[in-house]
C-alpha cells in the first residue's frame, strides 16, 4: 500500500536532514507489524532478501533484464555488489558517499546489515529507522526503512525510496521503469516480505491488527 509522501515527511525522522537534496520518489507500507523491539527482525529479512529469485516471473525477468543492460551500456549491475561510489560522485556534489553527511552518533551503526549479492551499502540505523545507499550511471538512491508507531504498541513498517537522478538519462529511466516498479517488482516483493514475515515475524499479530 502507498503512503502519501507527505505523512513520511511529518515524522521526526534523521533520513530528512541527510538527504534534504534529494527526491522522495515514493512510501510503502510492508506487510511487516510487531512491537517495538521487532524493528531487528525486519531488518534482518530484508538484507537477506533476493530480488533476482522473487516467485514472480514476470519480476525475475525485469530484474535479469536491468542486468543485462547494465551490462550492455555500463550502466553498472544491480545484483553485482561493487560498493557505493563506482568512481560516481552524488549528483551535483563533490560527496561518493552519503555517509560523509552523518553526525557522529549515526556513524558506524549498521555494520552488521550486508546485502550480500545486492549493491546497497548500509548508512545506518537507530532503534526505528534504517538507511542504505545504492549509486550507479544512471541515479544515486537511498532505501530507508522505518518501524512507524502505530499507537497500543503496534508498529508497522515501511519503506521510503529516494532518488537524486544523473541528469536527463537519469530522469528518463527512472520515468521510464516506474510503471514496472508500481506494477510488477513492489508487488511480487510485498508477497514475498508477507510470506518471510509469516514464517519468522513474530507470532499473534497480523496487518489487520495495526491502524492503517
């Protein structure tokens, strides 16, 4: 379920004085509730998921295809870790990396988080809200998950995306994959948090349980 970008921007959280350059491309709500110590949990299925296996063809294929051309006109893999930066700077900076924006209490807090196969590199992590970044040719992105207290010691979480585009290409693929991204991968990746949350979230609660 889409959030409206505007309740995320409501909320205290450290990602808007990081990243105040950037776009908030869109909010997502997992099908992922808990209390409030259950954030750990949903970190952990989350760097352990894999876009390139997901049970929907149709999102496998989109997801083999981006690597492809990736690999066609360097536009750099996304199933290929290769660290952030790739000799990219962030658009319109002199800054590789996000993480020369963090005050010290934020620095070095979510080492324990790899993606593995993935290209995102962990940012980092307070008790409710987790950041990595992901760089390439054609945009420098942030994936930031929050644990968002829903009132009676419920949580729920979601997922901002945001996005600093390398110039017109840039604009024009992120234009061009959205529908894809709204249709097809979030879709097939809600099943799959829904099913991995099912198997090893916590037991007693379920979406229906949190306000929406």
């Amino acid at each position: 379920m889409r959030i409206p970008n505007a309740e995320h921007k409501s909320r205290p959280w450290r990602i808007h004085a990081i990243v105040p350059d950037f776009t908030l491309e869109d909010v997502w709500a997992l099908p992922a509730v808990g209390c409030a110590e259950d954030f750990q949990t949903v970190l952990e299925l989350m760097t352990s998921s894999d876009p390139a296996n997901l049970e929907s063809r149709a999102a496998r294929f989109l997801w083999n295809l981006r690597d492809r051309l990736g690999e066609w006109f360097d536009l750099g893999r996304i199933s290929t870790r290769a660290g952030v930066g790739g000799g990219f700077t962030i658009p319109g900076t002199a800054e590789n990396s996000l993480a020369e924006r963090l005050p010290d209490d934020l620095r070095g807090s979510a080492t324990e988080f790899d993606w593995g196969t993935l290209p995102f590199v962990s940012l980092y992590r307070t008790a409710d809200e987790y950041a990595a970044e992901i760089s390439n040719r054609t945009v420098h992105g942030v994936m930031h998950l929050n644990w968002t207290d829903r009132g009676e010691g419920c949580y729920r979480a979601q997922m901002a995306v945001y996005v600093k585009p390398r110039g017109l290409f840039g604009k024009g693929y992120m234009a061009l994959i959205k529908p894809f991204r709204y249709w097809i991968v979030y879709p097939a990746l809600m099943r799959t948090i829904e099913r991995m949350w099912t198997r090893r979230g916590p037991k007693g609660m379920s979406s229906r349980d949190c306000a929406t």
